[in-house]
C-alpha cells in the first residue's frame, strides 16, 4: 500500500488546457473519490495516474517516487474500467491469472491468489465460466478479482458501477467498500454520481472543469459547500437556491414573477454582510411543516413510502421539499413551511462563494 500525492498537475491536449493544476493528498489506504459532472477531467486525472496518460505539468509521487516517467507497469497500481475489458476467450480463472502469468509467476503462487481473490468476491463456484456465462454483476467482480489478484500499492476505479442495473448498483456499492475495509488498499476511485461517493468515500474530491471545487469528508461537503457548485451538486434532490439580498429582517429573495418579494429567515448572517446580494440556499430535507410557517401552494406531490417529496410555489419560485410525513394537500392547495436556520446557506451572488 502507498499515498498517492498530486501535486499541481496539469493535462493539456495540443492547447487545450483540461487539467488546470490540481493537488490532491491520498493517505496510505484511504478511500478517495473524485465526483464531477461529465467532462470535469476525472478519468483523465486517474488514467495520469495509473500512467496511461502523459503529464503536462506538477508532479505524481505513489509511496516515496515520483512516478512522472514511471510506465504503468512499474506503477504497482490496478486498474478496474467500466467496460470490464475482460477477455472474453479466456474462463474467470485465467482472466484473473493473467497478469501474473504474463509476469512468470510461479504456479502456486497464482493459484493462491486466484483462490482467495475468488473466494473474497464469492466467484469461487465460476472460475471455469466465459465471461459471455456471467451476469453484469459478476462480470465486475472478476474485474475487480483481477485487480485483487495483483495485490497492488494503489486500487483505481473508472466508473465501475456505470453499465450495471440500480439494484445492483447499490449491492456492489456496499461489496467495494466492505472489500476495501477488509484489504484497505489505497483506492482512487471515478464516478459522475455523488451518492456513490457520499456513501462509499473516505474522502471526496469535487471536480468541475478540470480544477478541485472542494475536497473534504462526505458529511463535511454536505454540511459546508464552500461553493454554488458544490452545494448544488452534493446532495439528492439538489438544494434549493434562491436570488436576493441580506437584509436586517432576513433574506428577500427576488420574486422573478415581479410579484411581493418573500422574507426567508436565516440563522446567522455574517458580520457586515446586511443589503449584500447573495444566494439563499436550503435543501430539501431543512424545510418543514409549519403551518405558522411561509404560505406555499403546492406543486407537485411524490410520495416515496419512506418520504414525501413536495414541489411548492412561494414568492414567485419553486422549492422542493423532502417531510418525513404523508400530507393530505393536494395540488393547488396551500401549506404552511418553514426552513430550520440552523442549516441553511448564504452564498455571495458574485463570486459564489460561502459567505
Ligand atoms: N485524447 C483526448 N484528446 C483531446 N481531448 C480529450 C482527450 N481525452 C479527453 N479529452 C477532453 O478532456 C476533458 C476531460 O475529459 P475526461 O477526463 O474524460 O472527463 P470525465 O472523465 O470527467 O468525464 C473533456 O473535455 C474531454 O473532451
Ligand atoms: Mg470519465
């Protein structure tokens, strides 16, 4: 096992800049996930990393080395795609013997290997099947029994979980963090979804165009986005946003239908900050009943069993809601909400930082 440490890399195509200097520290067996939307620059960042791509820039150390011109095979690193790239004319066994094989190791050793990474992923009963005889789910964990089976300073994930059904999806979830507790193997891990990472991270780094928005413990992220951009994207359904300014009674959030603006109450405002243009955000969860609270009509109402999500239109601007209780309002109807001020956010509208 190793940390992994990046060190204001940069990636340019020709002279496209995607990559503007980044720094990330992974500690030796920490799990770290790098979540952004589609084209922020994460697989290119691992395949950096795993040595499948040049750096243009800033320095890439796994354990002591600075690995820059260290070809991938030297990394000691395993890489799991998204596409599996299994070999399809060759049985679970040999898949996952392969790359010991390739490097002349001896027969007992493989063996061994195979088994226990076998026996770990629960692929014990398969090892004679073709891929083309395996299920989406165990096609994944021979990929990931090949990783295993090298035993390798490093574990990188490509959006592992991509091709596979929701279900599955959240059984793999739970079977790559519980693996990684047993192996505790330093893991770089991709993925688009912040749920994967919020439920499976260490530590996660967010990335939105080729830099690192913030990077922090899932719960940290979650309670203080330093950022907009963070604080829309962490979190299911997304926090509500709303335009306006700080006033001493509260935030007057802009009625984009020009109509009586709203006064929304928040906790705390920063010292100074009173006729400031800001962002106002709450999520979902943090708003309340309260049929003292904020008049709302309702929207939308889809109720999950566990839940009930409310859209609701108030000051000229839709808010989703999550209330643990079934409600009895229709659409049209009106109900009383009122958000906890102990978690909610101010952003400044300029710059979109946290204020
Ligand atoms: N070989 C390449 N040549 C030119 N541009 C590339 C190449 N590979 C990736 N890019 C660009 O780099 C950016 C980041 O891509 P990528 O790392 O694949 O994003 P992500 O994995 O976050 O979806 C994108 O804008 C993509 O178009
Ligand atoms: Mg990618």
């Amino acid at each position: 096992m190793a940390s992994v440490q990046i060190a204001d890399v940069r990636k340019a195509y020709g002279s496209t800049q995607v990559i503007h200097g980044v720094d990330i520290d992974i500690d030796d067996g920490e799990f770290v996930i790098l979540v952004g939307p589609s084209g922020c620059g994460k697989s290119t960042l691992l395949r950096m990393i795993a040595g499948l791509e040049n750096i243009s820039g800033g320095e890439i150390r796994i354990g002591p080395k600075v690995v820059n011109d260290v070809p991938p095979k030297e990394r000691d690193i395993a890489m799991v795609f998204q596409n599996y790239a299994l070999y399809p004319h060759m049985t679970v066994a040999d898949n996952m013997a392969f790359s010991m094989k390739l490097r002349k190791a001896p027969k007992a050793e493989i063996e061994e290997r195979v088994t226990r990474a076998a026996q770990i992923l629960g692929l014990a009963n398969l090892l004679e099947r073709y891929p083309r005889q395996l299920s989406g789910g165990q096609r994944q964990r021979v990929a990931m029994g090949r990783a295993i089976v090298r035993d390798p300073q490093v574990f990188l994930f490509d959006e592992p979980l991509s091709n596979l059904d929701a279900k599955l999806r959240v059984q793999m979830r739970t079977e790559i963090k519980e693996l990684h507790q047993r192996l505790k193997t330093t893991t770089v891990y991709v993925t688009h979804d912040q749920i994967e990472a919020m439920t499976m991270a260490d530590k996660i780094v967010v990335m939105h165009d080729g830099i690192v928005e913030q990077m922090g413990a899932p719960l940290d992220l979650y309670d203080n986005p330093n950022n907009l951009f963070v604080a829309g994207f962490i979190g299911s359904p997304a926090m509500n946003m709303l335009k306006g300014k700080i006033t001493a009674a509260g935030f007057e959030a802009v009625n984009p239908k020009g109509g009586a603006s709203l006064v929304w109450p928040i906790g705390k405002a920063p010292a100074g900050s009173e006729g400031r243009e800001a962002v106002y955000g709450v999520r979902p969860e943090h708003v309340r009943l309260d049929p003292n609270g904020i008049k709302a009509e309702v929207v939308v109402i889809e109720p999950t069993g566990s839940e009930t999500q409310v859209v609701v239109r108030c000051g000229g601007q839709e808010l989703t809601c999550v209330f643990r209780e079934r409600i009895t309002a229709q659409p049209g109807e009106s109900i009383g909400i009122s958000p906890d001020t102990s978690v909610t956010h101010l952003f400044d509208a300029a710059s979109g930082k946290r204020l």
